[in-house]
C-alpha cells in the first residue's frame, strides 16, 4: 500500500512538472505589417484672377465693374494662417493698386462682398499697408475665400484693349 502511494504522488508531481503539452505545428509562417504617418508641410495654396470684365468708355467715363476669384488655402484641422496680397506690379503710392502701366485703371481688392475691407498686407511683408490680411483657421479641407474687386473712379479713358495687373498671393502658418 506505501508503495502505491508512493508510485501516485510521483505521477502527479511528474504531471505537475513537466505542464501542459505544446501543440505540435506543421509550419510556421511570417510576414511584415506596413506601418506609416504622413507628415504635411502644414497647408497648400492656390488663386485664380480676378476679371472685371468689359467696360465702355464714353464721353470720359465708365462703368465701374465689380469682379471676382479666389484664394483656396488647404491647412491641417486647427492651424492659424493669413493670407496677403501685395500692391500688384503696378502700385502707385498717390493712386494704390493699378491695371496696366502707362494708361492705367485704378481698382481695389476687398475680403467682404460689402467691400468695405481692403485686402493687403499690414502687420505682415508690409508692401500694401492699406489692407489687412485674411486670416482664418485650417479645417483641413481646402477652403475657398473669394477675392472681391472694384474699379475706382478715376482712370484715364485712352485705354489699351487690354489691361493687367499681377497681385503676390502670401500665405503665413
């Protein structure tokens, strides 16, 4: 009977030992996970013109048109940024922002439809102080903001057929 009891408790303390068994496998195979961030510059830029259309001079005056475009700005979800725009190439200091260089057109551009808010670069490259830049927040979309233009009063009414102006669009982050 002590031999018994003996032969028992070696085969529990043997299974206890030695634990469970591992399975057996037929193969083993691996393979890599791709793990990636993509790290943006912060935001993306892009404009089209602003066109004043046609405008019928006569006995010494015109209309003054109204035109339009944009300033698309794509900036990651809560950045701050600002946009200017500069005098243009052909910038007076009496008169501001022109088209065309000898016979030349006065204009303005404006943030609001009511334009009431010159837009340009204050506080910022300092080029055109009589405006302010927009300034605005990423949502990390593309946000479009329209550039709104005006003739002023006051050009001269021998005119080229055609008129232009280039306008620096900077954007700050």
């Amino acid at each position: 009977m002590k031999n018994r009891r003996l032969l028992v408790v070696a085969l529990y303390a043997g299974l206890i030992f030695a634990g469970p068994s591992e399975p057996t496998n037929a193969g083993t195979l691996t393979t890599t996970m791709p793990v990636t961030l993509s790290a943006v510059s912060g935001c993306t830029l892009s404009a089209t013109g602003v066109n004043f259309g046609s405008i019928a001079i006569s006995n010494g005056t015109y209309n003054l048109n109204s035109g339009t475009g944009t300033v698309t700005v794509n900036c990651a979800n809560g950045l701050p940024y600002a946009v200017t725009l500069d005098d243009g190439d052909h910038f007076t200091y009496a008169g501001g922002r022109h088209l065309g260089n000898v016979n030349v057109m006065p204009y303005e551009l404006y943030k609001d439809a009511a334009l009431t808010q010159v837009w340009g670069d204050s506080g910022h490259a300092g080029l055109y102080l009589p405006g302010t830049p927009l300034t605005a927040t990423g949502t990390g979309s593309p946000t479009v903001h329209t550039v709104y233009g005006k003739l002023l009063p006051g050009g001269q009414t021998n005119l080229p057929p055609t008129l232009t102006d280039n306008i620096v669009v900077t954007l700050f982050f």
